[in-house]
C-alpha cells in the first residue's frame, strides 16, 4: 500500500511540472549583446507562431508560453503571405556597461505592423504601424519600421512583432548599433542613387538614339528603364516613406503594377527590335499574350482594397508570374534571335539571362516557396542596371552592324554602277559596231546580186556565141568555142556560189536539214542576242534549261522561229520580262516562252488560231497582225512539230512549241546502219563526191534520197537541196531514223 501510495506521488509531480519545463524549453533563447558591437545571428533565436489571435488579450507570458516554433531557415522568412505573424526575440545587454542599439525590420510597407518591448510581465507598444501619423514619423526617421533599445548591463527584455504582409513574410530582422545601422542606410541610399542615375543616363540615350533613328525600340527600351528606376526606388520602400505609409494596399498595387508594366515594355520592345511578328509568328502571338495579361494584372490594381484576400493573393501571384515568364522566355527569343539577325545580339542573352535569374530566385524566395532561401532586395538596382546596360549596347552593335552592312551595300551599289556603265560603254560600241556590219553585210548582199545578175545575161551571152560557133560548122572556131565554153562554165560556178546564199532565204525547196544538238546550244545564242536588248529595255530574259538531252532537227531553221516569238515579246513587254524553259518529255522536246507583255487583242488571237487566216495572211509585216507569229509557225511545222498560243491576257502570254526527235542520250551509227534502221531512204555521203550536184543524182529502187555531210554552210545547203530530199548533217545517230521526216516516208513507202 506504501509502494503504490509513492508511485502516486511521483506521477502527479511529474504531471505538475512537466509542462513547465516544456514551455521552458521553447522559449526562445536570449541574444546576448555587447554595447557598441552589432547582433550577428538573429535569425537563430527568433521564435513564431501563424495564430492571428497569438497577442489577442495575453500577457508576455501567457504568449511565450504558447507552442512558438523556430525558423528552419537561414533567412527570416515566415511562408506564405497573408496572415498575421507574431515573433519573439529576447536580448540581454552582457556587457559591463549600458548600451544601446537600434532594432530594425527592414521593411516599410505592411498592411499590419505593432512592435511590443516587454515591461515586467506586460506588453509595451513601440511602434504602431497602424497609426498613419506614428508610422510617418518612424519611417522617416529610420526608413523601416525600427526602434531604439536601451539595456542596462545584465538587463534582459523581449521584443515582440506583430505583422502581416500581402505580398511577402520576409522580414530581414537586424540589431544593430547606431553607427552600423546609419553607415547601412547611407550606403543603400548611395546605391539607389547611382542605379538611378545611372538608368536615367541610358533612358536619355535612348531618347537620342530614338529622335535620330525613329527606331520604336528606343522608345520601348527608355520605357522600360523608367519602370526600372521606379521599381528601383520603391523597392527600397522610399515611395513607402515619403509617400504611402497609412497605405500599405497602395504600395502593393505600385508594386504589382510597376513589376507588370516592365514585363509589358520590356516584350514590346524585344517584339519591336527583334521583328518577331516577321520573323517568329508563333513567338510575337505568344508575347501578345503576355503583353495582354499585363496590361489585365495593372488594370486589377485600381480595385485591390475590395478584393477578397484570396483575389487579391491569386492577382499578386499573376502578377508574379507574368515577370517570371518574361523573364525566363526572352533568353530563348535572344537566342533565336543571335541565330536569325546576327550576333552582335549576344548581350541580350547576357543581360536577360542575368535578369532571368534573379527574377526568379527573388519570386520564389518571396512567394515563400522555401521559407529558408535568402533574398537581398539591394540587389535587385544593380542587376537591373546591368541588364539595361546589356540591352542597350545589343542596340549599339546592332546599329554599327546595320552601317557596316549599308556601307558595304552602297560600296557594292557603286561598283555595280561602274560594271553597268562600263558595259553600257562597251553595248553601245557594239551597238554601233552592229549597225555599221548590218549595212556593210547589207551592203555587199545587194552587190552580190547585182554581180549574181550581171553574170547570169554574161554566161548567157557567151553560151549563145558558143551556139552560134558551133552552129557554123567552121574548123577554126572550135579552139575559140571550147574557150568560151569554158570560161563560161567557170563564171556559172562563181554565180552559184554568190547567189546561192540569197536564194536560200527565200526558196522553199522541201529539203529539209537534221542534225544533232543539245538544248544549252540551241538556246545560248538566242539568249546571249536578246539579253542585252531586253536588259536595255529594263526587262528581264530568264532561262530554264536542261543541261542533258538532246534534239534532233534543223538548228538555224528552229533558231529563227524562236527568235521570232522572242522578238514579239521584246517588242510587245513594257514591264517585268519572259522567261523560256526547254524540257524533253516522252521523246518530243516542249518549249514554252512567258512573258509579262500586254497580250495579244483577242481578235488577232483568233486569226493566228484560223489555219486558213495563218496562210492567207502569211505575207503580212505590218506591226501587230501577228506575221512574226505565223512565219514561226510554219518553220516549226516545218520541222515536224507545232506551235500554240496557250494563253493571253493582260498579264501575259505563254506559247509553248512542241518538236519530235527529242533524246536523253543519243547512239552513234553509220550510213548503212542508218540506212537498215530507214529503209524508204538511200543515204550518200557526199563530202567525198565532187561538187556537181548530177553526181549525187541517184536514186536507187524510188527511195528517196538523203545526204550525209559535215559542212552545214548556206552554200552546201543550197547546192544540196537541188537534189536530195533530206540532209543530214553527221556525225549521224541511230535516232535520226525515228525522225517524222525519214520515218513519213519510209512508212509511206
């Protein structure tokens, strides 16, 4: 019964003291302070609770009894903002003497702020925050919410906080002595001053550049500094001071939107300088967007006193956001944009990279996403400045890179302007050498008429006195009739040889010439004749060619239809140009010319379209009625193909101009295998036979005939189209069998 009454006993004195020596245990332990030395690790001993009622009636210790807890962290961070806070510090004076210090919180705007010194067991109320004349008078005196503290030696006391914030519980608690304290304030006053000083200088540049260049970049750029240097100052909590300290709600407002009015400028002028809607569509839609939210956040701001706490939580957490995403997504725009312009734009990456990083360690340092990380807001003018600084001179080297670029393009313009006038020079000296030929070679054409003429009646005189000799039957004459035969024979042969060129022209014999040539050759002197007249003009000859295959027909026959139809769009073309392409498709060569000319009036089309009209009207040389038109027509018909207008209209003409005899690659062969391949056809080679024409002909078995030869002047053509129905000109190929014109006829035959 003794034994159960001690157990007793000890039961109930444990249960009387244990909660004492709990709450014992939680106070929060004493800083010890030396007079004129500074408290170093304040953090460590402070002690909180997040109960708005923690002060509510209590005495000093009944709220030091309650469940206080310590920060986790290094910094004096209390979580997420929006409720009431209350703190506990106490401070011994360990020194030999009095001392005095100055406590500090280091923040200026608060929606709820009381300071309490502990007097006995009651609570003294040092600073009201909630008083608009007392808050007044301590932050100008201290520029954040502090108060002296006077310890005896040996004296004890608590300093009890009690506060709210709606944007951040960050609270950088410092006890300092007076001459710390002050040489701080002077130090972030000087700061202040020289990143404002300092941002005004480049908003000024900028001002310049902008009055000088036009360019809206500038403009958006000053904008955004301006904000800069605001944000700068209110940060620091002058506005707060000096202005706002009964309107901890209207400082908040500044705040949140001053943070979206820098996002906004600062993505309008990387949309304005880095052309994004030009170069980056997807991109510009998403910085409208940003843009948009801003301008939506700063519009919020006018009702944030009647917002719900949550609302007004949820807008200053948007607005936390819009800077965050801007921040972070303009390093990648300068990236791209290093890529794209150029890069000179290398110090946007830096200084929006720099930006970048700050922005968001001091967004989730103050959202209270980790309690224990640390923020320094005096850094937030230095980095800021240096991004201004980053910024404006990528402006800089972008505009030396654009002068370098135009010095570089006027010093091509220049040198452009010499090569053109010089070959302006050297076109009209040819032009003039042209004109000069044309009349001699016109010249010596008629010349060569005439003398073709006068030597016709002279071989037709001496053949009638070799007629009338040998008519006399007189021995004596015939030495004197072989001798004007003779002479008259030779001068015949000069006569052909000087005639036949002008008789070519104009005869229309039915022999007709193939020989084997690539596309770049047929329409490289057509090019090369009428480039320089087009580019007089102001137009433009473009080409579109196949380099590999082949076509196999009458070379200067094709030429001259083709020049013909370039010569009506040369001649019809006031603006833009023509453009001819060639390309083999299934064996036939197709040639389209396009122009940009007027069109042809419809009523011309369709008597160009009327085979009746195109042979009725085939003479014709009167501009405009189409002759030039027609004589290609037949040419190419001619040759075993055919040409049409594909269309016509104010916006241009398109002819196309389809030929047989169109090869990739070509098979050389002989005479009698080409012979064995066209068997209604006797092919001679004529380049061993004399120049009489009776010499080749012959016709063997009704074939037709066909000569073989190397030479494809006027002069042979002309002496071989009297006897032969085709030439052809070597070296031969395999696929000349497959020709329209020798396969007609064997087919025929």
């Amino acid at each position: 019964m003794a034994s159960h009454s001690w157990l007793t006993a000890l039961v109930a004195f444990v249960l009387a003291f244990w909660p004492q020596a709990l709450r014992a245990d939680e106070l929060p332990p004493a800083i010890e302070l030396k007079p004129d030395v500074s408290a170093t690790d304040v953090v460590a001993h402070i002690r909180y609770t997040r109960d708005r009622d923690a002060l509510e009636g209590l005495s000093l210790t009944a709220f030091l009894n309650q469940r206080l807890q310590p920060i986790s962290g290094r910094a004096a961070h209390f979580g997420a903002p929006g409720d009431r806070i209350a703190l506990a510090i106490r401070v011994r004076n360990v020194g030999q003497e009095a001392g005095s210090w100055i406590v500090s919180t280091g923040r200026g705007s608060l929606s709820f702020f009381r300071m309490y010194e502990s007097r006995g067991d009651r609570l003294a109320l040092l600073v009201d925050g909630t008083d608009p004349s007392a808050a007044a008078e301590n932050l100008r005196t201290y520029q954040a919410f502090s108060s002296e503290l006077l310890l005896q030696p040996n004296e004890e006391r608590t300093i009890v906080i009690d506060f709210r914030s709606e944007n951040s519980t960050y609270m950088p608690l410092v006890i300092q002595t007076y001459g710390d304290f002050f040489s701080d304030r002077r130090t972030n006053i000087a700061m202040v001053a020289g990143v404002v000083l300092g941002v005004l200088v480049l908003i000024f540049l900028n001002f310049v550049f902008f009055s000088i260049t036009g360019h809206r970049e500038f403009a958006w750029l000053a904008l955004a500094q301006a904000l800069f240097a605001l944000n700068t100052v209110h940060a620091e909590g002058y506005l707060t001071i000096f202005f706002l300290p009964d309107s901890p709600m209207l400082g908040v407002a500044i705040e949140d939107a001053i943070k979206c009015g820098f996002a906004a400028a600062m993505t309008q002028f990387a949309r304005s300088f880095m052309r994004t809607a030009e170069l980056f569509p997807r991109r510009d839609l998403f910085l409208k967007i940003v843009i948009a939210v801003s301008l939506l956040v700063i519009a919020l701001q006018a009702g944030l006193a009647i917002y719900e706490p949550a609302l007004r939580n949820a807008i200053h957490a948007i607005a936390w956001l819009v800077a965050v995403v801007v921040a972070l997504y303009l390093p990648f725009l300068a990236v791209a944009g290093m890529r794209t312009i150029g890069r000179q734009l290398w110090p946007l990456l830096i200084g929006w990279g720099s930006l970048a990083l700050f922005i968001v360690y001091a967004a989730v340092a103050s959202m209270g996403v980790f309690d224990w990380l640390p923020i320094n807001w005096h850094l937030a003018g230095p980095v800021g400045l240096f991004e201004s600084l980053m910024v404006t001179l990528a402006l800089g080297l972008h505009l030396k890179k654009l002068q370098a670029d135009k010095r570089e393009a006027d010093s091509n313009y220049a040198r452009s302007m010499a090569e053109r006038l010089a070959i302006s020079e050297d076109a009209q000296r040819l032009a003039e050498e042209k004109a000069f030929a044309l009349a001699t070679v016109n010249s010596q054409n008629a010349l060569l008429h005439a003398s073709g003429h006068d030597s016709q009646q002279v071989i037709l005189a001496l053949n009638s006195a070799v007629h009338v000799l040998d008519e006399s039957g007189d021995p004596d004459n015939c030495e004197l009739a072989d001798m004007l035969r003779s002479s008259a024979d030779y001068l015949a042969e000069i006569a052909t040889t000087t005639m036949s060129g002008a008789a070519i022209v104009g005869e229309n014999s039915g022999a007709a010439t193939l020989s084997c040539f690539s596309l770049r050759h047929l329409a490289e002197p057509l090019i090369m004749m009428f480039r320089g007249s087009f580019a007089a003009k102001g137009l433009t000859l473009q080409d579109d060619i196949e380099e590999g295959p082949s076509i196999m027909s009458d070379r200067p026959v094709l030429m001259r239809a083709l020049a013909n139809i370039l010569s009506n769009a040369y001649t019809y073309t006031s603006s833009g140009g023509a453009r001819l392409s060639m390309r083999v498709t299934g064996g036939k060569l197709i040639i389209e010319l396009t122009d940009t000319g007027e069109g042809i009036e419809e009523s011309v089309l369709k008597q160009l379209h009327d085979d009746h009209a195109n042979r009725a009207t085939a003479g014709e040389k009167r501009q405009g009625t189409g002759s030039g038109f027609r004589s290609a027509k037949r040419l190419i018909e001619g040759l075993g193909g055919e040409l049409t207008i594909v269309t016509s209209g104010p916006d241009g003409t398109i002819i196309r101009a389809i030929l047989p005899g169109a090869f990739e690659k070509n098979r050389p062969c002989t005479i009698a295998e080409l012979e064995g391949r066209a068997p209604g056809w006797h092919i001679i080679d004529v380049d061993g036979l004399p120049a009489d024409e009776t010499s080749i002909a012959r016709r063997v078995d009704g074939r037709k005939l066909a000569a073989a030869t190397y030479d494809d002047t006027t002069i042979t053509r002309g002496r071989l189209s009297r006897s032969v129905d085709v030439i052809l000109i070597k070296p031969l190929c395999c696929e000349m069998a497959d020709h329209p014109l020798l396969k007609r006829e064997s087919q025929q035959l």
